[in-house]
C-alpha cells in the first residue's frame, strides 16, 4: 500500500478484525478445521478485498495528484507558470478522493457475519 492516503495500518487492522470475527464465531469450531479456513478465507476476500482494491487505486491516485502527476497538467513543464484554475483543479480533485474514507468496518463485519450464517445453513 502506498503512504499518500496513510490507510496501510488501519486496513490491516479491519483486515485482522474481520479475520478475528470470523474465525470466533460459534459456527466455527476451535480448532478451525481444513473446511473451516477455508469458508473462512473466502468470505474475507469477498468481504474485504473490493474495499482494499479501491483504497489501493485511490492511494495511487491521491500519489499522482500529490504529485501533480496527471493528465491536466503534461502540457506544462517545470518552471513554467501554471495556471491557477488547472491548480485548483487537482487540489479539488486530490481532496474529494478521500470518499472511500467513509466506509465502515463495523458494515464490513456485519456483511461477513451474514455470508457465514448462510453458508453454515447450508
């Protein structure tokens, strides 16, 4: 995960608050079993991998405009003047794409708690 958004360490603790919900839920066994992981393992990624994939693609992009390495702005080099409009631009842009912010753990934990009971029905 790359630094520009700062979400590395925070994802891996829902990542592990996930795993942990899952792994002690009553319809897991203790110790989990081959199967068990496995259900387990599958339901985290469908859970948690579409949230990690989209805060990845966000860092990369918040990265470009941090750097002002985007499309807007090719046709200047440095030294030139910049326009302050097409500044203004990337700015916006870079600060509007903190929304994945604004998703929530607890969400993902409930989400991962129902696919578990409906596969432990079956």
């Amino acid at each position: 995960m790359l630094p520009y958004q700062g979400a590395g360490a925070g994802s891996g603790i829902e990542d592990a608050y996930i795993l942990a919900t899952l792994l002690t839920h009553p319809s897991i066994p203790c110790p989990p079993g081959t199967r068990d992981i496995a259900k387990v393992l599958d339901i985290y990624n469908r859970v948690r991998v579409p949230s990690a994939a989209a805060m990845m693609q966000a860092t990369v992009k918040q990265g470009a405009l941090y750097t002002l390495d985007v499309p807007e702005l090719e046709p200047y080099k440095e030294g030139d003047r910049i326009p302050m409009d097409a500044l203004i631009k990337v700015f916006t842009a870079a600060s509007e794409n903190w929304s994945w912010t604004a998703t929530d753990p607890e969400e993902e934990r409930r989400i991962a708690v129902d696919l578990l009971q409906v596969d432990s029905s079956l």
